[in-house]
C-alpha cells in the first residue's frame, strides 16, 4: 500500500470519528443520549494512528474518552450509537453508556469510567499472552492524569519485572479535567519509564496519523519482542471535559492554544477529502442513529442480568 492511499485510508477513519462525536453534539441537546460523554474531537490521529499499527486480535483497553479507539478498532457504529441511546441493541444493551464502551470482538475491551483502572487489565492480559506464548499484545491507553495514580505505578514495575507485551499508551493533552500538568505532576514520564527499565518514546506531532502509526509500529517492535514501552502523544481536546460544549469561558485554557493545534488539523486542512468522504460517511452515521431510534429500551427482565 503506498502512502497515498494509507493516508486516504487513516483519514476516512479519522473524519468518521469526528463527524460521528459532531453528531452526538447535534443530538445531545434532545437527550436521545442517556449517559454523559467525553468527546476526542482534536484526538482523532491518536485513535487512528495507533489502531491501524495493531493486528486485528490484539487487544485496546481504554478508557471513558473511547469514542474514537472503538471506531478505530472496527467497533459497530449501529450498536456504538444504540448504547448510547441506552437502547437493547447496543454493545451492552444500553448500561453501559458512552463511558463504558466495549467491542471485544474487535478486540476493544472494556473501557471505564474511573481513572487508570483500565492499565492493570491491560498488563494481566498481556502476562496471559505470554503464559500462553501467544505473539498478541495489549494496549493501556490512560490520559496523563493518570500516571498520578498508583496503579500505574505498581502495573510499570509488575510490566518491567514479568516482561509482559503491553504498549502503556498517554494520551496527553496537558490536562486533568481543568488542571495543568506542571500543577500536577513533579516527574517527566519518560524518565520515570526509564526507572523501571522500560523504554519510552514522545511523539509530539499529534495531529500527524502517519507519524503516530509509524512510532506506534517501532514501539511494538519492542513490545511484540516481550518488553513493555511507554508511548507518550502529545494531543489537544478542543472541546469540554465532559460534554458537547465549549469551555474556554473558565477561563483556565485559552482558545489561542487550541487554535494552534487546529492549524495543524488534516480534518480542518484537507477540505478537499472532508467534501469528497463525508456524503458516504453521513450516511453510515444517519443509517447508525436510525437504528438506534428503532432499537428498544431493555426491559426490568434485562435488570440483573450480565452482572458477575
């Protein structure tokens, strides 16, 4: 595949991403939506990039912000909007919601709400694989906040000391909810990689899907050889939190920032390919909600079921 139709292929996903979370922020207000959402419009490239570098078993564990690494992964979009509607057909027949989006028979596990607790599933299912001698790996996607847990911690050094085949992946977007990260945080991340003896790399193109892949490709090359790595992307959330709005209004972040980041947006750029994919895109989308619109609300027989 030459890199012209790799782009054209990485973009089409990276778009589907965003026109879809556009979506969600046009319907939001009707509160078809039964759960809050985290939206990763500006974080696309992450998703994508890194996706696209997996083999088709291997396995994404991530977090409440996974919109874009469940349709990344190849996760439905019919049963994705379903869930969110809270409806029978969606990927949990509707108790999940947004914040806990799952797909494993694409290889997307369960995603979750509470911060870092997905990382140390990622390290047991990596320690499985190499039980088992199996060439899988698995990815902890995490935000940066999320290296102030402890769990991170204790996953590195039990990574490092069993050898496991996990990709530890940031997603860094400078902010805990509305706190900066040099508020935060007294440790550079690649150098606390380096304590344990994991090796680490920072991409800060986070706009670039191409770049991202071919890092993510080098540090599998690592991890597929039975070596954790720290992945850190740098990467900007242009919208709320939590939620389909703005916030600059806080006054904790200015648009200025972002604005720099979306000068750089191949979403934003390449008006050309949005115009030439987004009619059949629109339409998946369209196809999507309108099975969710028709998909029933689960019944009181449905209340206990699916719980361990």
């Amino acid at each position: 595949m030459d890199s012209d139709e790799r782009y054209r292929r990485l973009f089409r996903t990276a778009l589907t991403i965003r026109l879809v979370e556009e979506r969600i922020i046009e319907l939001y207000p009707s509160d078809r939506i039964q759960s809050p959402v985290h939206l990763s419009i500006g974080q696309e490239a992450v998703a994508v990039g890194v996706c696209d570098a997996l083999n088709a078993d291997d396995l994404v564990f991530a977090t409440y912000r996974s919109h874009g690494f469940y349709i990344a992964k190849g996760g439905p979009l019919d049963k994705m909007f379903a869930e969110l509607y809270g409806r029978i057909g969606g990927v949990s027949k509707g108790k999940a919601g947004s914040m806990h989006l799952s797909a494993p028979e694409v290889g997307l596990m369960g995603s979750s709400a509470v911060v870092a607790s997905s990382i140390p599933h990622a390290v047991g299912a990596a320690l499985s694989f190499k039980r088992r001698g199996s060439s899988r790996v698995a990815v902890a996607v995490f935000g940066d906040g999320a290296t102030e847990e402890g769990v991170y911690h204790e996953s590195l050094n039990f990574a490092a000391l069993m050898k496991v085949p996990v990709l530890f992946l940031c997603e860094d977007n400078g902010l805990a909810v509305h706190s900066f990260k040099n508020a935060r945080q007294s440790y550079n991340l690649l150098e606390h990689a380096a304590i344990f003896g994991i090796e680490s790399r920072r991409v800060d193109e986070g706009w670039d899907m191409l770049a991202i892949r071919q890092a993510t490709l080098d540090a599998l090359s690592v991890v597929r050889a039975g070596r954790p790595f720290v992945l850190e992307i740098a990467t900007g959330r242009y919208k709320e939190h939590v939620g389909v709005g703005d916030d600059f209004h806080f006054g904790y972040r200015s648009a200025v920032d972002i604005d720099a980041w979306k000068a750089r947006d191949p979403l934003l750029l390449d008006e050309k390919l949005v115009a030439e994919l987004k009619p059949e895109i629109d339409r998946e989308i369209a196809a999507a909600a309108a099975f969710a619109e028709k998909s029933p609300f689960p019944g009181r027989d449905e209340l206990l079921t699916d719980i361990i």
